[in-house]
C-alpha cells in the first residue's frame, strides 16, 4: 500500500510528520505508534570498568605515512577535477559545521531531497526549506539524533524526519559510538575502532523511494560516518541520478577508496562543481550545461555582455613595493580599471638594508613616482599610499619580513575581496576580466591561486625547472575579505576569516584550474638586470631563505648565463630556459617599448640567450631534466621519511642499549659480590 499522505505536495495534516516504521502517518484519533528506541549492545572495554585507557601519543610509521602522503596524493587529484560552473549560483547553506554548497540557481519549491545524517545540526536541512521551500526527508537512527529532530519535525511540515540509517540494502545494523561522548555521531563501519554499539534498522534508498512513493529525488545529501562509499555505490547501481549529490568523505579513508568513489561518481554522468573541506558537490552534467547555457544568453537579466547580473565585486590590491621603478606606473595601470582601491605599501624591511635609503625607501625613486601616480593619473581617488611613518615608525623601516607591510595594506582594505600584487606581477586584461566575472557569479569562493609564467632576460623566454614544478608555480594572490577577517602569514600568503578559518580550506579555486581556461599570473620578475640584482642582494641577507650565494648567482648566472642549467633565483634546484611565444599584458608590451626607445641599457641583451636556445645540446639537456624530475621528486619523498624514521629509532636504539649496559654492569657487580664473599 503506497503513501500518498506523505508525499511532498500533501501539506494539509496538522499532525507531525515523523515517520517511525514507514507503514501509515500518525492519525489525529489514535495514540502515536512509536518505534522502541535502538537497543544498545554489549560495551566491549579494552580497560576495567571505570577507567580510561592510558594516552599514548600517536606513532607516525612508515606505514601511517606512506597512507596519509598517498591520500594527499588522491585528494590533490580530486581537486583537480572541480569544474567551475558560475551559471549554478553556488552557495553554502546552513552553519560552517552542518552546512553544505549547492546549487541555488537549481533549486525551487517542488524538489525532493534526501538527507543521510541529521546529528544534531539540522541547518542545512531547515535552510533550503526556508529558502526554497523544499521537501525534505532526513534519516537518521542514532538516539541523539531523534531526540533533537522529532520536536523540528513537529513543527516544520515540510520536514519529515525517519528514524531509520542509510546502507546499501534492508537490514539491521550495529552502529558503533565515538570516541568522544560529546559527539553524536556513529558508524555502523565502526569508523573509529569503538566497542561500543546499539542496533537500528538501515534502508537503502531505492526502497525508501518506493515506500515513500518517489519515483525521483532531486537532491541527495550524505554525511553517514563512513557508510557512504556503499551507500553511494548503491545508489548509481540502481540507476538513480539525483540531480545534486552531496556527500562527506569521513576520516579515516583509504585513498583507493576515496578516489574509486569519486570516480564512480564522475562516470556516472556528474560533474563536481564544489569541494568544501572533505564535503564533496556534484551535480548532474545536463543540468550544469543547461546552467552554463542560461548564464551566457542572452537572458531578460543579463547585460548584453553575457555577464550574470549581479553588483560588481569591489576587488581591494594590495601592493608591496622597494625599488620598484620601472614597473611602478605601468603595474598601477594595469590594475586601476579593475580597483575598488589600490593601497600602495612602499618601504623596506631591515635585510634590505644595502637597497633602501638612510631612511628606509626606495633609493630609485619609486615613492616620488607613487606621489606622482597618484597626483596625475588617480582622478577616481583609488590609489592609497602608506609608508612606515603613517604606521607610527619614526625611522622610516618596516619590522619584520613582509608581513606587517603585507597587514598595513589589509587593515585598510574595504572591499569584498584583498588582491595581492607584486609590482613585478601582471595579468592581461581579459584575464582578469573572466577573474572578476568569476567572483561575480560565485560568491562562495573564498580564494584564489594563479598559475605564475616566469619570464626572463626578455619577452620571448621564460623559466621552469623543479622548483617550480614541485608547487612554486602557483602563488595564492586572491582572497575574500570582511570584518574580522586577518591577514595571517606573508610566506605563503594566509588570510583567516572571522572565525580564524583559512580561506584555502574553504570554496578554493586552484592554479591548475585556472590554468586550463587559460588564465596565468605574468611574472616578471627575472626580466631587468638592475630588479635581479636588487632582489638577490635582498634575499642573500635573508637568513631564513638560506641564499648566502644569491648576488654570485646573479653575478655567474644571470647576468653572464654561465650556468645553463640554474637559471632561476633559486639556484638549489636545476632549471633551464624555454622560448616563449605567446602575448603578454599590454602594460609589459608597452614598458620594454619605452625602455627601449628611452633607456635601452636598463634591458639585458639577449644574443647569449639566443645561442644558448640554439645550441644543439641545450634541448637534449632540458628534456634530460624534465625526464629526471619526477624520479628525483620521489627518491626524495621516500628518503625525508626514512631519514626521520632512522633518526627516530636510532635514538631509541641508544636508550636501550645504554638501559641494557647498565643492567648488565649492575649484574656483573652482583655477580662480583657473591663471588667474593664466604662461603
């Protein structure tokens, strides 16, 4: 006998919609029935009754971290799957532990979804009702859970609560409780090896769909403490396609099963459009390129650009700068169509002290050029300048190493998002174009990395090596912003929200994605002899980055291209030259023009870079290299563990050889004795 009470358009009853055995709803005439609460099992203690087992702090094996690099690994490999989908309007709903991005622009009044796990955080669940006006039905079995969902149910009709788990099939389960008692949680994989267990029946969701009569559902939201690879599994096998899935990869996982799951998933049809700490988004791909084709029409909302209406963000750059010039009116102009504002921190930190003034500035007149900058070209007022004397230090330095001139630009920005820029940094225009189109459809992201070309001694050549290809390429430049909000660390750039959460573990669009849409930072930083030799100087008093040798590098390396193979800055690692054909930003194009027609000697000549690049051995030793990175890459990710791992038990070695020597002198003296004394 179907259900037709409890389908999702019937909102007459007046009774709660909690269903307790998935046969008839309560009826106003009769007394509730009520399903008996899950019986607990049996308490299996390791210990006496009583007594907490000893702590013991965790032993990272050889095992324990090959298993936890191996699921970097694959989690890297997710991520590099996310697809941005600007038409879908994602958003997160609900609070930052309970809630979960989904599609916006998707959802209306007449949706189906199904949540696997309530606890005791239903926010997400009452939010897209309150939004949308969806149906909701959460399963939950654990005896927390009930209690706190029965009373929402109760009083939200659209909410109907079902206290039973989600598994693969129809059957009952043991549900294994956490460690921690405060958590509501459990895990009927027994997640966290507890002994401790109740039992409780556990459907499958084809058969709730056929006890509750849907013949779809539209969203499918999973966060079941480890059973959702099997739930999910089930799912697809039974041919259902939900239009949004939603599910938690809880810890601990193998990294052959997340990512079987995850691919599982893709091929089923799905693109994953959101990734939020180890919650994971799809949604169906027809429905993301119905989305994407709404977005870029020419719809009754949009401009005639194709742009999703909405306000512009207001984009705050934040600019660190000594000796700038000359890139400083050229970088400045790049940026300004684009600015809410431009804070300009200019002055040096104490290891520049062999590049900057008695009084710690620029001794090649960038703070005049700044001051003109603003005074000729500024008619919008966007272009703020801030040295260490408006920061309350009377000698003119700034303390530290870039991160108070890097907070001194972020305590005064007030816009949506903070843009770090270096003044040797550049985009093109249409890049940052799709960038600011990108933040204006999305307002989830929380920040951005950019995938840097790093260009040297000319426009037509740029640098790789290993160095960069172990992840010094990507440079995290674009963060959201607000109140509360601290700019945390310089090196790597860090921004925390209001509740001291970094942006990155958040709705974080990757390098590598934007660099398969072909959006680059243009870095060149590499480009001018005099900006080489400054920045080595700078660097080489530098004690944390350990360049004591970075002016003989530029000195032999740069500027003579007497080592081939070490062309970048840094010189730890092997790196070469490549030819670079492609466009630059005008604002480059438009420098090295100007230079040339007005200070030719300020550019490095470029005949030996030509040789070099025409030589018939060079290319033979670059793909040498190329070849050889990812072997060494490896040796060296195997050899740091094992050299922590012999150090480690080296140690212990020595402790208990020194215990066992004095066991064993202790006992000769003994032996001694009783040997010396009467019989």
């Amino acid at each position: 006998m179907g259900l037709p009470a409890l389908g999702p358009h019937d909102q007459g009853d007046e009774e709660p919609r909690v269903l307790d055995d998935l046969c008839v709803p309560r009826l106003a005439t009769a007394p509730p029935a009520r399903q008996p609460r899950p019986r607990l099992g049996p308490i299996r203690r390791r210990t006496a009754p009583g007594r907490q087992p000893p702590s013991r702090p965790k032993q990272v094996t050889l095992r324990s971290w090959a298993s936890a690099f191996a699921l970097r690994r694959a989690r890297r490999w997710v991520l590099r799957r996310v697809r941005a989908r600007p038409g879908l309007g994602l958003e997160k709903i609900g609070t930052a532990y309970g809630g979960w991005v989904v599609p916006t622009r998707l959802m209306d009044g007449t949706w189906v979804c199904y949540s696997g796990g309530v606890g005791e955080d239903a926010s997400f669940d009452l939010g897209i009702i309150e939004r949308f006006g969806c149906s909701v039905f959460a399963f939950d079995p654990t005896p927390r859970a009930i209690a706190f969902a029965e009373p929402l149910a109760a009083g939200e009709p659209r909410f109907v609560f079902v206290p039973v788990g989600l598994w693969s099939s129809d059957t009952t389960l043991r549900f294994y409780r956490p460690r921690n008692p405060e958590h509501v949680s459990h895990s009927v994989v027994n997640l966290q090896r507890t002994g401790e267990w109740f039992e409780a029946p556990c459907r499958s969701v084809s058969s709730l769909m056929a006890e509750l009569g849907h013949p779809s559902i539209d969203l499918l939201k999973v966060d079941i403490e480890g059973a959702e690879h099997a739930v999910i599994a089930s799912v697809l096998e039974a041919g259902i396609r939900p239009r949004v899935v939603c599910f938690e990869v809880d810890q601990p996982v193998g990294p052959l099963r997340f990512v079987r799951t995850i691919r599982r998933v893709l091929k089923a049809g799905y693109d994953l459009v959101a990734v939020d700490g180890w919650n994971f988004t799809f949604v169906r791909q027809d429905e993301t390129r119905a989305a994407d084709d709404s977005s870029t029409g020419a719809g009754a909302d949009q401009p005639e650009s194709g742009r999703a209406a909405g306000s512009d963000p207001r984009i705050t750059f934040g600019v660190i700068v000594l000796n700038g010039e000359p890139f400083t009116r050229y970088t400045l102009r790049s940026l300004y169509p684009f600015a809410h504002e431009i804070v300009v921190v200019e002055g040096a930190a104490p290891a520049a002290h062999n590049i900057a003034t008695a009084d710690g500035h620029s001794r090649d007149g960038t703070l005049a050029e700044l001051r003109r900058f603003k005074a000729e070209e500024d008619p919008e007022g966007k272009v703020t300048i801030v040295t260490a004397e408006d920061d309350g230090h009377v000698d003119g330095w700034w303390q530290g190493e870039k991160d108070e001139q890097s907070r001194a630009y972020a305590k005064r920005a007030t816009g949506d998002y903070l843009w770090q820029v270096d003044i040797d940094e550049f985009y093109r225009a249409e890049e940052m174009a799709r960038v600011v189109d990108m933040l204006r459809d999305d307002s989830t992201i929380t920040a951005v990395t950019f995938k840097q070309l790093t260009f040297w001694g000319g426009l037509g050549y740029r640098t790789d090596g290993w160095y960069l290809r172990r992840g010094a390429t990507y440079y995290h430049r674009l963060f959201r912003w607000g109140p509360g909000y601290e700019y945390a660390a310089h090196r790597p750039p860090t921004v925390l929200d209001s509740r001291g959460r970094d942006l990155r573990d958040g709705h974080w669009i990757s390098g590598e994605r934007l660099a398969r849409q072909g959006i680059h930072l243009y870095h060149y930083s590499l480009l001018l002899p005099k900006q080489v030799i400054e920045k080595c100087d700078y660097y080489g008093n530098l004690t944390r980055l350990k360049r004591p040798a970075a002016v003989a590098w530029a000195q032999d390396a740069f500027l003579r291209l007497g080592r081939p193979y070490r062309v970048h800055n840094v010189y730890d690692f092997p790196s070469w030259l490549e030819r670079y054909k492609g466009p630059h930003p005008e604002q480059v194009t438009r420098m090295v023009e100007d230079l040339a027609a007005d200070r030719p000697g300020e550019l490095r000549d470029t005949a030996d870079i030509e040789r070099l690049l025409s030589a018939w051995w060079y290319p033979l030793g670059r793909q040498l290299l190329i070849l050889l990175e990812p072997v060494d890459r490896r040796i060296r990710a195997v050899q740091r563990p094992l050299v922590r791992f012999g150090r480690r038990n080296g140690r212990r070695a020595r402790r208990l050889a020194r215990r066992v020597l004095r066991k064993a002198v202790r006992l000769a003296r003994r032996l001694a004795g009783e040997r010396a004394s009467p019989s």
